[in-house]
C-alpha cells in the first residue's frame, strides 16, 4: 500500500516511488517527497514543501501551511525539511511569510505531538521539540538543541546548540550554546552536561565551556572585553567560537544566570 486510495494527491506534486501515504491524506501543489518517506492517515502537506528521505510523518499533522502572520499576503514561500526527520501527531509547520521565505527543518529532528514551528524559524539538525513546544517566527534553533514540553519561544529568539530548556518554561530571550536552562523567568543553571556527556564532549572540553561562562557572567568588565578576552583563548577558534559568535549577534540579549 505505497498509497492509499482515499489520498488525494495534487499533480504538480513530486513523490518518490517508494513513498507511502496513508488514508485520506491531502497533498498540495509543488510538493516534492523523498525516498521511503511515511505519511500517515489524516495528513495534511500544503503546498511548496520539501522532504527529504526516510522522513515519518504521523497522523493528523499539518506542514506547509500558509504563515500566521497579518502581514503575509500569499507571497511564494516554502518548507523544507531535511531526511530522518520524525513528526508525531497534530504538529503544525508554516511556511515561510516573505517573497522566497522559508521555514528549514534539519536532519534528523523529532517533533512530537502538538509542537508548532512558525513562519521562517531555522531549526538545526538533530533537535528536539518536546509535546507542545510553540516556537514563533523568525526562532532559530540550533543543532542538537533540547526543548522541553510546553515551552513557548518567543519570535526572533535563538535557542543555541547542545542547550537544554526544561520544561513549561517561556523564552522570551536567547539561550546561549550548552547550556541548562530553566525557571520563570528563564534563567542559566549551568551547563548541559548530561547532553554534553551523551554527545561525546569530554571532560576538559566541559570544563572549559564552564570557564568560558563564568568569565562571560562574572566578570565586573563591559561585555564587549569578555568577549574580546574569551577569543585570546588558544581554544577560541573551537567550542568558545560559537558562544562568541552567539553572544555577538543575540538581538533579544542571552538568559542570565541564577542567582
């Protein structure tokens, strides 16, 4: 049953010959769906999306939707999501809300049940979003990076990579790389050192990201000489180059830390 008979299938889409498609799924125009890729029943794909391989997309979901946004006026946008990437049930992913915006899903994600990406966010490979996560527009989320259930993300945050953020907690600013993040309001309680250990950082590795944080967060100096400090360090072209690069371009300001 590569595809079910009550499935309609709009023909300017593109699915692979080894697709499956379950009952009563629609999909849209300019849709393009790569090898093995599983849709479950009930689904729902837009228009102007992209899959890519091995790709399981459970019941009820909904990708490639216009962007909430007031200010779209059916510009062309789209939606592509990268291989292996699983989508439980009930998620919802615009597309992007600007002439040629796009809405990106990395490699290797898992969305589960509930969780809503907005118009335009970039999410990075192997991230994922736990029940009811809601990011808004414009959110980036880094590679590897950890959302716990029911976190709301502001639009135009950043959540950096190897972060962790626990769960019924809102982001209303930036997380920055490896860190745990929790409370209300969201707030640093060290580094995130279970997924830091499970992805193979050792442990000077650690210790010097923990160093790179207390000079950033403790230190009686202006931000711009910490920052220009932290890249004296003979390691700052490896793990300290994205907390730099991080902090430099944060728009909405990074979490502080507990107190």
């Amino acid at each position: 049953m590569p595809i079910h008979p009550t499935a309609q299938i709009d023909p300017a889409a593109e699915l692979d010959a080894t697709v499956e498609v379950g009952p009563f799924c629609v999909i849209g125009p300019r849709v393009r769906i790569g090898p093995r890729t599983r849709i479950g029943p009930l689904a729902h794909i837009a228009q102007d999306t992209v899959l890519g391989a091995g790709c399981v997309v459970a019941a009820q979901t909904s990708l490639g939707t216009d962007a909430q946004d007031l200010k779209y006026r059916g510009e062309p946008s789209q939606l592509v999501i990268g291989d292996e990437v699983i989508i439980r049930e009930n998620v919802t992913v615009n597309r992007g809300s600007r002439a040629a915006g796009v809405t990106r899903i990395g490699d290797r994600c898992v969305l589960l049940a509930y969780s809503h990406v907005a118009h335009d966010c970039t999410v990075g490979e192997k991230v994922v979003l736990a029940n009811g996560v809601q990011l808004g527009g414009f959110v980036t989320v880094e590679a590897h990076a950890n959302i716990g259930g029911l976190v709301p993300v502001h639009q135009f945050c950043r959540v950096g990579r190897y972060s962790f953020i626990g769960g019924g907690f809102r982001a209303v600013q930036d997380v920055p790389p490896y860190v745990l993040a929790a409370g209300e309001p969201l707030r640093m309680y060290g580094l995130n050192v279970v997924g830091l250990r499970r992805a193979g950082f050792s442990a000077p590795t650690r210790r010097l990201i923990k160093k790179a944080y207390a000079l950033l967060y403790r230190r009686k100096l202006p931000l711009t000489e910490r920052l220009a400090e932290l890249e004296t360090w003979e390691d700052a072209e490896s793990v300290c180059r994205f907390i730099i690069d991080f902090v430099r371009q944060s728009q909405r300001g990074i979490i502080p830390p507990v107190m």
